[in-house]
C-alpha cells in the first residue's frame, strides 16, 4: 500500500498565472478529497470526489478553482489566475466507503506560494 | 462558526508522562471524531478515531475518550514520548449523510520533553 501521493511538493508561481497540482489516492478507495490549510489553521475542505463524480463544493471553491477526477482514480485541482491570498498548503486525502463512516487518508501535501 | 475548538495552542510534557489534548465541539450532527498528528511540511496522518456510540477507543499508548452530553473529546497519551511532538488536530465528521468532509480543529502543538 503506497498511500496517498501529491505532485508537486512546492509550487512557486507569480500572481496571476495557472497552476495545477495532482493527487493520486490510495489505489481501490472510492473517495478523494481536497483540503486547504492556512498558517495556524486547521485543513478547510475544499471538495470531493466519490468515484468520477464530483458531490460537493465548499464556499471556499472560487470560480478560479476546478477539479476533476477523469476516470475515478487519480485527482487534478486547477487555479487560475492565482492570488496572493491562494498560498496555501493544499491537501488531498482519499476514503474507502464501506460502512458507516470512513477514516481519510491524507496526502503530504502540495505547499503553493504566489508571489 | 468554529465548529470544531482545539483552546490550547499548544502543551509541554515531560517524556513518559501522560499527554491530554482537548476537543470541544458545537454541532450535535457529528458522529465520528478523529485525531490526526501532523508533522511540519507533511500531510496529517491518522492516529485514532471514535464513533459516538461508543465513549472510549484504545489503540496502544493512544486513548480517545467521548463525552456526547459535553460534546467534549480528548486524547490522551500514554506514556508520552519524543517522538510525539507534533501538531494535533481533532475532527469531526456528520456520517451517514452525502458527505463525510472532516471538520478540523486549529490543532495543539505538542511539546515532549526529555
């Protein structure tokens, strides 16, 4: 079991371009989540995936952001023209469903800087 | 709305004490509580968690009790070791509906000292 996997580790980018961070779940779980966390906060969730389907989308989900999960296993998450106030550490987690409640496996994270 | 309250920024413990970290929480949906333990520039990794069914789950040094009426958890560590200093953060989880998105805590930093 290789857990859960986030490229790229660090994202430097200036204000206003494009980035894109993959995440790739444990392999067979079901569920795959994306989490932000800010200095001295706890992760804020962001959205989630059961399969290819996207279920869910937090306030906190501007136009600026997208993601997709093409074929229910790996994850993309897009921001377009990024603001200063986008850097962040952004985390994915993934789930198996196969009761009543599930335990989220977390990814090491992708830690964007915008300048 | 901080559903979900950690007071205590942080804790020091002397090494093969016991550790006590504290949990409030306001929404009386959530049914499923998890701790996870976080490592600077690394993803937050599971420790235990606890179904409100229950009132206590033990896995090791690692012991979550519940108290549904207080809507109060905390975990305690036992014997605590250095290799525990982390942040920790406490979550909850409103089960059985479309979403089990975890609600975080702002995390306790924990110190063990030799």
């Amino acid at each position: 079991d290789t857990g859960v996997s986030q490229d790229p580790r660090h994202k430097i980018t200036k204000r206003g371009q494009n980035v894109t961070f993959r995440c790739d779940p444990i392999s067979e779980h079901n569920r795959l989540y994306w989490y932000r966390q800010t200095l001295g906060q706890g992760p804020e969730f962001l959205t989630y995936f059961q399969n290819e389907a996207q279920l869910e989308k937090s306030r906190l989900l501007s136009d600026r952001f997208s993601a997709e999960r093409p074929k229910g296993s790996f994850s993309t998450l897009e921001i377009q023209r990024t603001e200063q106030g986008d850097s962040a550490m952004y985390l994915c987690a993934s789930s198996l469903v196969s009761g009543f409640q599930e335990t989220q496996y977390f990814g090491p994270g992708t830690r964007l800087l915008v300048l | 709305d901080q559903q979900v309250k950690q007071n205590s920024p942080s804790l020091s413990v002397q090494e093969g004490r016991i550790s006590i970290l504290n949990c409030d929480y306001t929404n009386s949906m959530f049914d499923y509580f998890l701790w996870y333990k976080k490592y600077p520039a690394e993803g937050p990794t599971f420790l235990i968690s606890i179904s409100s069914i229950k009132d206590k789950n033990e896995d090791g040094r690692f012991t979550v009790f519940l108290n549904k009426s207080a809507k109060h958890l905390s975990l305690h560590i036992v014997p605590s070791q250095p290799g525990d200093s982390a942040v920790y953060f406490c979550a909850a989880s409103a089960g059985g509906a479309d979403t089990d998105k975890l609600i975080f805590g702002t995390g306790t930093r924990l110190q063990v000292f030799p």
